[in-house]
C-alpha cells in the first residue's frame, strides 16, 4: 500500500490533537502498539494497555485526551481509534488507478464513462449505463444495461451489476459481489413452481460498502435498497424489495429474507436470520446468530436468540434454565417428603 | 425489462378469469396494490386488502372468485397471485438476447453449439461441450471440458461449470453460481489429511433455478443431483452426492452436508443445517435456522428447531420452558410449606 | 478424469498391502461398494457392509487386516479408506494441463511467471506477482499485484487474489474464492463510520484446500494465516487478523470474525459462528451450528450449541429440560397433596 511521510504536527493538526513531543517528527506508516517500529503511530485507548503503550516503539502515539500517559511523543484527542483511522485513510491512501479503459474491455457505445475513470480487463459495461468519475471498475466486473455507478467507486474483480441497478458515489462492492438478481419468489400450482415477477430494482446509495461474495436481490416489482453510509460484511445475503436504512453495520452470514425494513444505525450481528415483513427500528443491536420471525417489529434496544429476546430476558432465562437439573433434585426430594408426611398423618389415623 | 401491451381479455384468456368492465383495457405493467397506476395490472387475495383494491389505481386488479370485490375493471380467477404471475411473464417476457457468440469468448473447436444461442464476452466452452438452443451463456461464464447444457438455459455472469457437469432445459444459473467443484471429503493419517475422490459429477435437470454465489459439489464417487422444477435461493451450500428431489424450495444461505436426500415436494427455510447421511421424506417442511443430526430420517410434517422436532412439540416445550422461572418461585413456596408440616407434626409429637 | 490402469500388485506395493487372489489383475478405477464393476476397485471397513462386501462386482477390494474377509482377490491394509484414497489419486491423477499462457491473458511484464505453468483464457496477474513451477492458474482468475502463488497449485475459475498475498505450495482454490479482500473494521464518529485500515495481508501455507466461494479477508494491521495443510469447504467466512494453524478442517458456511486463533488439528462443524479474538486451542473439535461468544478460550474436547458447552454437558442439560413438561405436573400433583395435608392438620386441630 503505498506512503507518504508526515510529520507529528501535520498528523495532529488533521485530528485536532494536542502534541507533546518532538511535532517534527516524520511518520510514514500506522502500526498496533506490538509491531510498531520507528517511523510508525500508533493508539491507545484503554487503560490495560497503557503499559504496552509506554514500551511501544512507535515513533508517535495517540493517546485518550486526559489521560496520565505522558510518552515521548504523542498526540492527544477525545477518540484515539478514530483519530487512528483518519490518520491511516492519510498514510495509506486506498491504491489510485491511473484512468484507462483496458483494451479488452467491452464497453457499449451507449455507455457513457466519465474521463477519469479506471476499467480493468475484461470488464463489461452494457448499453446506456453510466460511470462517474473516479471510479475504479475493476478486472472481470461486469456491469449490464442501464447501470448507473455514480463517482469514485471501487468495483472490485467479478463484480455483477444486472441491468437498471443504481450505485452511489464512493461506494465499495467487494470481489464477487451481486447485485440485482432476481429475488426468491414463486407460486406454486399443480405444475410446479412459477415465477413471481422479479422485475423491481436496487438502489445502493453513497458511501456504501459491502463485502465479498455478498449478494443483493433486485425488489420484486418495486426496490431494494441499501441507505447511505451503510457496511455489509462478506456473504450477507439481503433478499428483494429489502429497505436498508443508513449507517446500519450487518456482519458476515447475515440473511435477511424479502420485504424486510432495517431503520437508520442499526447493528446486526453475524449469521442472523430475518423471516419477511420485518422492520427492525432505528438503534436496535441484534446479537450474531439470532433469528427473527417473520413480520415482526423489532424495537430499540438489544436483543439476543433464536427466536430474538431482549438479552437481559435471554440471559435471566437461561440463568433459570441451567437451574433445571438441581430442580429436578429438589422436587424429587420434596415428593419423598410429602410423602413421608402423608405416612405419618395416615399413621396418626390408624 | 421489456414490455408489451395486452387487453384485459387477453390477460383473463390466458389466466382462465372472467371479466367484469372495460374488457378492452390496454394493460402494459405488473405493479403492486399501492404503486400501479394507469396501464398496471394488480391483484388481491386476502380480504384484508379488499380497501386498499378499491383505491388503487390499477386500470384492472385480479380478485379472487366469488369475493364480494367488484371494481372497475376486474378479472376473478381461483387463484389470483398464481394469475398474476402468469399475466407478468407475458408482459414482462425474460430478456431475449439476439443469437451471437462474442468474439472475445474462447469456445473449444470440439464444443457443439446450438445455432440459435447467445454467448457473451469472456465466455468459455471448453472441449466437447453442448450448449442447447435458446440458450443464453452471459458475460464471464466459464464452462469446462464435457459439459452438456440444456436448451433455452439462462447462465448468468461469471458462473462456473466445472468438467462434465449436466444441465437441463430452462435452468436459470445465477451470477457466481459454481456447479462441480470437489466435494469436502479427507481421510486422516499421520501425514495430515489426504483428499477422497471427488471424481463424481453433477445432474441438475429441467426447470431449475440456482440463486446467486450457490454452490453444488460433484459427487465423490457418483452423482450430485437437483431434480427438476427445484428452486434454490442465494448461497446454497449442495455437498457432494446429495440428491435433491422435484419441486424441492430451498431458501438462502441453507448448507446440506454430503449424500443428504430431499425426497420431492419438500419446503425447506433459510440458513438450514443438514448433517450427512440424512433423508428428507417427500413433503416435509423444515423451518429456517433448523439443524438436522446426521443420519436422520425426517418424516413428512413441519420441523423446527436445533436439532429439528415438530413444530408443534418446539412450541409446547418452549411454552413450558418459559415457566421454568415461575416453577421456581412455586417449587421454593412448597419447600416452605411443607417445612412448615413437617414442623407442626414434629410440634405435635413433643 | 483421466485413467491409467494399475495392477493389484502395483496398488498393494503402493499402500503396503497383502494380496490375496490374482496379483495380476488390471485395475482401472475406484468406485463405490454397489456401483463397482469389472476392473474397478473398492473398499470396506466397517463389518456391517462386508455383505455387500462379497456381493459386489468390484475385480478388487481393500479390506482391514486380520478381517475374516476372504475374496476372490483382496488388498489387506490397516486402513482401507485411506488406501483407496491414496490408490484413487494414482488412478484418477488431478487434470492436469500443458504449460501454456493462453493469449488473452493479461500478464504484467514485471510478473515472474515459472516455464512449467498453465494460465487460462482471462486471467490477470498484476506488476511484480509471482506464479511457481507447475501451478494451473484456470480461466477468469485475477492476481493482483505483488502476489506470489507457489508451485504445484490449482487456482480455480473467477478465484480473486489481491494486491500482496501469499500462496504457498500444492495449494487448492476453488471457484469464486476471495483471498485478501478488506476485512470488516470501522469506527463510529458523529459523521458516520470510518474504516478502519485494512492494510495487511494474507498467508496461505503449502497444502491448504479453500472450497468454492470461500473469502479470506487481508489483516487490519498484520497478517491473515491459514496454516499447512488445512481444508475449509465452501462459502468459509475468514476474517481479519484471523490465525487459522495446521491440519484444521473447517466445515461449510462457517464464520470467523477477526483475530481469531484456532490451533492446530482442530476440526470445525458447518455454520459455526466465532465472535472476535478467540483462542481455540489445538484438538478442540466443535459440532455445526455451534456459537462461540467473543474471547472466549476453547479447551480440548467436543463442544456443542449456542453459546458453546463440553458436548455431554449438553446432552446433559437437554435432556433435563426435555423433562420440564413432566416436572410441571409432578409440581402440580404436589401442591396438591401438601394443600390436602394442610387441610388435614387444620381439620385436627378444629
């Protein structure tokens, strides 16, 4: 990944930190606090870590803003990681592409590509679709007819846009990603299954990113979308006429059946499983490998197993639940002291 | 996708329906209750939208027969989401692709292709392979050597047909589908691990539809089958020598260990655990999210649940589950009140 | 597949059995117990087919030592399996293909590319990447720049490498792998989320097997390693970060959230979840469908469900919670009886 050195000051003047320190010092690459050599920055946030920060051999670090570390050199701000991610997107600028349009690619004449646009080899972009500048389409991406990608996009190898999808500017699609295949749907008749309509489309606004292998259904008859700001983790499957809202964050396995609503910044954990017609509202945590049941409304808050419980109901059952076989003791003894009672009562009678 | 106009009464010709209103209504589109306007085609089964049917904006709904619906321009059938789709395949026909093979695909010279097939760019053939008439092999789709393909196929970007796999009439690959590669099979020594034959192939018959990133292994020593009019969704994980039977629906991201078999008919949900050895009895359903142990047999009726049981058997025992913090609270009550008996009979005898 | 017949005596030699019957018999093919046909051979282990065993039509079979097998013409090893696997390699040897690098590729000139290596229809292999000695690299595969592939591997169609990942020898990826791909790392401000960088890389030690549409994700920071000799099915998760050891068998539709280390011999079930920094120490064996919360430490030994237990554990605890129904009416029976006691001692002391 290419580099380009800065010094401590320029670093903290780009996060709005407080340098204490050698401010000239010439910093070319990030590095966690293990690895970290000279000419590295580093961060650190928590407590348990000052230690290692203080033997780190980072050039720089980044440290909590009123916190009692005083290092040779480093910058303080309110949010270490952040500041870290800010000062990386600097020092390791993603790879630019110089524009070109490869040879073999095929490119329809109605296509309309801006100028600073990089197309790889063996790429495909179909009839009437559009690229913005600065957008990457990387080799064996194929795009089909009337695709809009908008500005500054990333399309990763083997890509597939199907006809009529819309992709925003500075989107990220992974290698593999599909977008806009047809959506499960079908009716069933004494013939066997037919086709429902799978004739809508997907929208996948700006600042989007999805990860590899990921698929997105085409919307039925209307749309599929994923909102602004939003990231996909690799092999979500998202099913048609699926309404994304913004900054919501789905990790890897994650499925999520046709119809579904997810509200803006949300958090879906791994491999959950949504049923259709749900909405998830705004702000709710959904816990990995949890299962939601069709048509339900998912309310703020966190929310845990299969089917999905608020997780501190979750966790106070289970608590109950692991009490079963001492409670299976205790009845057991209680019947032989009912019993025993019973005996002497019966006794008295005689 | 392409569209062309039709009059009612050509529409409820086809669907077998009775009109009521202008029978000469040209209809263009399919739309959804709430999105048609003038020229759309929709149509209602619960009554729960008989409300939302009379203010739609469709130029004609299909209702179902003897409802108390009568609209404008309406066309009463049996079964009116199964007429709907009927209705969409002839309006919205899927897309034709002029017979053409592109001059950048790499087709075997030993290959035999139908005249009236559409190959796109970066396609391969390889040696002594068939593709059937009306087939459409789309961009990327790379097919190895003795591969046969069916007539009238759609295989969509950047799929992969690995040697000697077979492939039916009217099947729909979707992008990033790969059919026959080995299957996960190793037998362990004190070398590490050594690959078990996966020398077998792959069957998928007629009228079968794989959804995108799908995967189906070759069998290890024989066949890897998915029977005709089978529907599979996204990211379908099919292992080696497993034998899915007709009009089997399977929905996504659900993953079948090797030699399993779905006998025919079978419902089966999302993200579904098959162990190996299973057989799956002709009509059973199988909710999303089960696991099924190795070796079983599962017999026709609704399964849920990790390992799978009835469903009706899941709730009950679910139910009682959810009392288990209440029986606590009673179970504690009567050691109290039997403490309390057997105090006053101990009482009694002093 | 490719056939070259042996005789009984060479595949004796070969897996250090005893013949019994005719040395000189010309073998083919392996095959399955019931399909086995002349020239083919198979094997037995378990004594519950060594009826089948007799019956079958194979001209050789593998037994166990010491079994009271006496066919007409038999191969006696310890292991049968394992020899039929090592015979099955001799007789069925991987496709192999001439050394070619087909026109279409594109070849960067800085590439290092070995004589003895075949490269498809399609393929890319950017600046400075390295491909040894024997290697097939088959249609529509891209690497990226910087990347080194070993010698004696098979690089499947449509597989993606990126920018500066490492392949070792006699490694095995099939269609639609994703190898060094971002990993999933952001950092939420008031703005939304940032990436956090993603600028490490990726090793594949010598003898891995990845299955079809399996991603590997690139380290934040450092390194992504799968160590020798392991084998992941299909549609594997690997995060970032994540330490993956030697001989490990991970099965189908498994995700691993970053920096997760499993040791050494392990062996993984289909869709199993692991949360982030983990530790699965070597031998662990954990059943499909498991869930491991983040940071947990796994000992040695079976683990099973969600979250993960000792597999007996389990057993233990479902099999005491199958009884709750039964316990609910023990409960009840008793309340009963301590209330009629109750009433009896009231009554005496009327």
């Amino acid at each position: 990944m290419s580099q380009s050195a800065k010094s401590v000051s320029e670093l903290a003047a780009l996060v709005g930190g407080r340098v204490a320190g050698k401010a000239e010092t010439q910093i070319q690459r990030v590095a966690s606090l293990d690895t970290a050599a000279k000419g590295d920055i580093s961060y650190v946030e928590d407590e348990k870590f000052f230690e290692a920060a203080t033997n780190s051999r980072a050039s720089c670090l980044i440290v909590p803003e009123n916190s009692s570390l005083s290092l040779r050199c480093q910058i303080a701000v309110k949010n270490p990681k952040l500041a870290f991610a800010l000062i990386a997107e600097v020092l390791h600028p993603p790879k630019q592409r110089e524009p070109e349009i490869h040879q073999s690619a095929v490119i329809a004449e109605t296509a309309d590509i801006a100028l600073e646009v990089f197309i790889g080899a063996f790429v495909c972009v179909g009839e009437n679709s559009t690229v913005g500048s600065g957008t990457q389409i990387r080799a064996g991406a194929k795009l089909g007819d009337n695709v809009t990608v908008g500005a500054d996009c990333v399309i990763h190898p083997n890509v597939f846009l199907e006809d009529g999808v819309t992709i925003g500017d500075r989107v990220i699609l992974h290698a593999g990603v599909v977008i806009g295949a047809d959506g499960f749907g079908y009716v069933r008749s004494d013939m066997g299954y037919h086709k429902f309509p799978q004739i809508g489309t997907v929208v996948i606004e700006d600042d989007v990113e999805l990860g590899a292998n990921t698929t997105v259904d085409r919307g039925a008859l209307g749309l599929t979308r994923i909102g602004r700001g939003t990231k996909l983790d690799n092999m979500v499957h998202v099913g048609h006429n699926c309404d994304i809202g913004e900054r919501v964050v789905i990790a890897a396995q994650t499925g999520i059946s046709g119809s579904v609503t997810i509200e803006d910044d949300c958090v879906i954990g791994g491999q959950v499983g949504f049923g259709d017609h749900i909405r998830v509202q705004s702000g709710a945590v959904i816990g990995s490998k949890a299962g939601v049941l069709p048509g339900k409304i998912v309310r703020p808050g966190v929310w845990w197993g299969i089917p999905i419980q608020p997780l501190d109901e979750y966790k106070r059952l289970n608590a109950h639940l692991s009490r079963v076989p001492a409670m299976r003791d205790e009845l057991k003894e209680l019947k032989d002291r009912v019993k025993e009672l019973e005996q002497q009562l019966l006794k008295r009678d005689r």
